[in-house]
C-alpha cells in the first residue's frame, strides 16, 4: 500500500510501507540539478540540517530554522531506484550521506554525514546511511528507520529548540519526535 507525504515544500511524494517498497519521487547525485525537499520534525516543527553547512565527514545532523525555500544545508536527495525500499538521504550541499556513525546499534548515537558507500555498480551498500520510511497511518508523517540499527531517526529529548541532536531510538507508538514529514 502507497501513501502520500506532502513535503514541506508542497510536494507530493510517495511513502510506501516495508512490504510495498519506497517510491519518492527524488534522485541522485547531489551535484546534479535534482528535485530535494526539506525534511520536518512534527514535534519542534524545525528541519533535518548537516549543522553550520559543513561539508567535513561526520559532521552532526541537528534540527534548525527551516529557512525560506529551503537551503542547501536542509535539502535532501532521495535515491528511489532501490526495489528493497531501503534508500540513502545524500545532503544537498554536501553530498554526503546521513548514516549513524561507527555503526553503532546504541539507542540515542547521533546521526551524522559520511561519504556515501557504494559497490562498483554505484549501488549504495552501507546499511548504517541507508533508510525507510515507516508508516504510522497518518499520510503526513512517516518514522524513518535505519537498516543497520532497525531504529527510528529521532529528535533526542524532545527537544523544540535550534540545535537539538538527531539521533536513534527504537520507535514508539508515534511519537512525535520521531516523526518526520
């Protein structure tokens, strides 16, 4: 079953379940004039953002100010070409990809940007920056879920201001932390 997640900026994207597969409407690579979209937290109301536009290798994902038609530091590529419905999130300005780092399957390690895994086909390989969105019935908002970890992208603490860490936590009954539009 398909469900539609209206973005931020007003698109319309697909969010399939596990067992349908993902179809947003998004590609690669980030170099390349491709469609992105910012990335909502329902419970802050602030966007997924690589903090102070840094293009260095684990640089921490954090929440901020969704600025005015979306800056490049907030905007987000989506490979859709991937049948297994697993996908990476490569950052606009940086063309890194968001992972959890060190591998790690600890509830609350951060997310942060790395260089994006790939084989010598071009298919992303690292289940630590690969995703899925997780559907909670509601076609706004989704979790998104990290392969590696099976756990949910999340605000830590709930926290609604500028500059909170976003990191992992297994995921929970809709929480609103957890979700993301």
């Amino acid at each position: 079953m398909v469900k539609k997640m209206v973005t931020r900026a007003g698109r319309i994207v697909g969010v399939g379940t596990a067992a349908a597969g993902l179809t947003l409407a998004m590609s690669m690579p980030a170099s390349a004039q491709q469609p992105t979209d910012t990335i909502l937290n329902k419970n802050s109301q602030l966007c997924l953002e690589i903090a102070d536009w840094s293009t260095a290798w684990g640089a921490p994902a954090r929440q901020w100010s969704c600025g005015a038609g979306g800056q490049a530091n907030q905007q987000w590529l989506v490979n859709s070409g991937y049948p297994s419905g697993w996908f990476p999130l490569v950052n606009k300005n940086s063309g890194l990809c968001l992972e959890i780092g060190g591998w790690s399957t600890e509830w609350g390690a951060a997310a942060d940007q790395w260089p994006c895994g790939k084989d010598g086909n071009g298919n992303y390989t690292q289940a630590n920056q690969l995703w899925r969105l997780g559907s909670i019935g509601d076609p706004k908002y989704t979790y998104i879920i990290n392969k590696n970890s099976g756990l949910c992208l999340e605000v830590g603490g709930w926290n609604t201001g500028n500059g909170a860490t976003v990191n992992q936590w297994p995921c929970g009954n809709a929480q609103a932390n957890q979700l993301w539009s």
